[in-house]
C-alpha cells in the first residue's frame, strides 16, 4: 500500500502543469487516504459474516466479560483482496507512463543530498504523519481514556475528515500558495492537540469526550489540508532550486524542468514513505507516555513541540521575506 501510493504521487506530477500540480495531487491522495477510514468502518462489519463460504474458512470463538459469539476475524484482509485484483488488472491495461518519467536509481538518489528533501519530510511527518497515526491511535486513545463512551463506532469519521479535506483543499494551495497554507496548517495543529491536552486534563467534567472529539475532528482537518499543501510546495521547491543552480551553469529550460519533475517525484515518493513512520511513532507515543506517567499528556506536549518546529521551518525557508524559496 505504502509502495503504491508512493509510485502514484510520483507519477502524477509529470501529467499535471504547474498550475493544475496541487489539486491533482491532493485529489489522488485524498481519495486514497478515504481508505483509512473504510478500514475503520467496514472491518468490524464484515468480521461478523461469512461472506466467502468454505472459501473464507470457519469462524472463531469469542468470549468477552460473559458474553460469546462467533466471528470471521479472516474476513479483514479477504475482504480487500477483490478490490486489490480489480485496481491491479486497471492500472496493468488501462495506467499508462510518461517515458521521459523513467529515470535510474542513480539519479533519483540525488535527492539525498537536496537540503529540501529532508526540510519536507519533517514537515510531511507532520501533516500525513499525524493523519495516519492519529487514525491509528485515536480508538485506543478514546476508548483507554473515555471506558464508558462507545467512541469505537465514531473512529472512522475523523479519517473520513481528514481525506475528504485532503482531496478537497488542493485547489487552496494552488491559488494562496502551498507554503502559506502549510504555515496556518501548523498553528491549526498546535491548537488542536493543545485542546486535545486540555480535555484529557478535564476528562471527568460531562463535556470532555465531546471536546475531546471536536479537538481530534479539527486536527483532522488540518492534516488533510496540509497533506495536499505540503506535496504542493515540493515540485514549485524543486523547480526554484534547479532554476538557481542549473541556469548558472547554461543548462536549457527543458533540462531544467526535466530535472526538477525528476526530483519533486523522487522526494514525493520518498518523504511519503518517512511520512507514513507517524502511524508507528503516535500511537508509541501514548504508549510510552501512559507507561512512564500515567496519562497521555506528554505526548500531546511532545506533538505541540512537533508542530511548533515545523512552523519556524516553514516560516524561516519558505514564506518570510527573502525566504530562501518563496512558495
């Protein structure tokens, strides 16, 4: 999944003009992220069905606090296993490359030494990195903290939250530009998990679920919008740079911009796949926290921090006045 997604993004950039680049990124990636939360709302569903007969295998015992049943715990991954043929005989018959796309590993690893890369991989562990673990660890969270709430059957909603506005705030950063968005993404973030902290601080007054899950609802939203904003900044990052150097040597605009598509694919697959770490690191981190304090507190303060850093790196490289690359 983390391969595929990857190898799309990179592929789009070379079918969209710079104008058209943010929205079709956001589009692809945003209607793919939906695949998160119909995860969370499909598989409890289709567990309790024998869907594939004797195909499917038998169902399993369950025994919880008195009570039993069956279910077909298999029916998680079989379920998806239609779709994954469909989507693959599609994209063999009917996806089509760019030949001027191809290019060696040789080449693609130039990226390592792009100061850009590894300044948009932070910043996308902060935007797709706290999407995909906030997706992960928000029902554990919820259920750990609020036991008499039965906020399982509400997971989906923010994942849900966070691609439709991923898929639906491309057209934003095209137009104001991708690092401004990214910028206010950051300080929406830091509210968010600061209102997540505060409600976890008062989680026994009525209210505080409810808080607490209009707070994890907005930092959805703010993930998504600046998912698309951040892949938005890389190719308009790329080519500024390239411009910079390969000009100054007398290369031709076309070898610039071939250069520069090359590039912004390489790292939008690249910090894709640092990004996708989050789904490890958010839920480890309220693991580690409850563990050493209690509570989940100071991962939230850990994340604040997070965010924070990202917005100084955003404002000080890309959106001050004489910014290295204004974008």
């Amino acid at each position: 999944g983390g391969g595929n997604f990857a190898s799309s993004m990179a592929n789009i950039t070379y079918f969209y003009p710079k104008k058209e680049k943010g929205n079709a990124l956001a589009l692809n990636a945003g209607l793919g992220n939906l695949g998160v939360s119909a995860v969370q709302f499909l598989v409890p569903i289709v567990i309790t069905m024998g869907l594939f007969g004797a195909i499917g295998g038998e169902a399993r015992n369950w025994t919880v606090d008195g009570k039993s049943g069956i279910m077909w715990l298999q029916n998680a991954g079989y379920f998806w296993v239609p779709f994954i043929i469909l989507s693959s005989l599609s994209a063999w018959f009917w996806m089509n490359d760019i030949a001027e796309a191809k290019a060696s590993l040789a080449s693609q690893m130039t990226i390592f030494k792009r100061k850009h890369n590894w300044i948009m991989c932070i910043l996308y562990v902060g935007t797709f990195g706290s999407f995909i673990g906030f997706s992960a660890g928000f029902p554990l969270l919820a259920k750990t903290v609020f036991p008499d709430v039965n906020s399982l059957s509400l997971a989906f909603i923010g994942p849900l939250v966070g691609a439709l506005s991923r898929a639906g705030s491309g057209w934003i950063s095209d137009k104001w530009g991708g690092a401004r968005v990214t910028l206010w993404v950051f300080v929406v973030l830091m509210l968010g998990a600061l209102g997540v902290l505060y409600f976890l601080v008062n989680k026994d007054q009525p209210y505080a679920f409810w808080g607490f899950f209009a707070m994890f609802i907005l930092l959805f939203a703010g993930t998504g919008v600046g998912n698309a904003s951040t892949f938005q900044m890389i190719p308009a990052i790329c080519r500024t740079e390239r411009q910079k150097v390969m000009k100054a040597q007398g290369a031709s605009d076309d070898d610039i911009r071939k250069t520069a598509e090359r590039e912004s694919a390489a790292i939008i697959g690249f910090s894709s796949a640092i990004g996708a770490f989050g789904a490890f690191f958010i839920p480890k981190s309220y693991g580690t926290a409850i563990a050493m304090t209690g509570t989940p507190n100071a991962a939230l303060m850990v994340f604040t921090a997070y965010y924070l850093i990202c917005f100084v790196l955003t404002w000080w490289y890309y959106t001050r006045r004489n910014a290295e690359i204004p974008c």
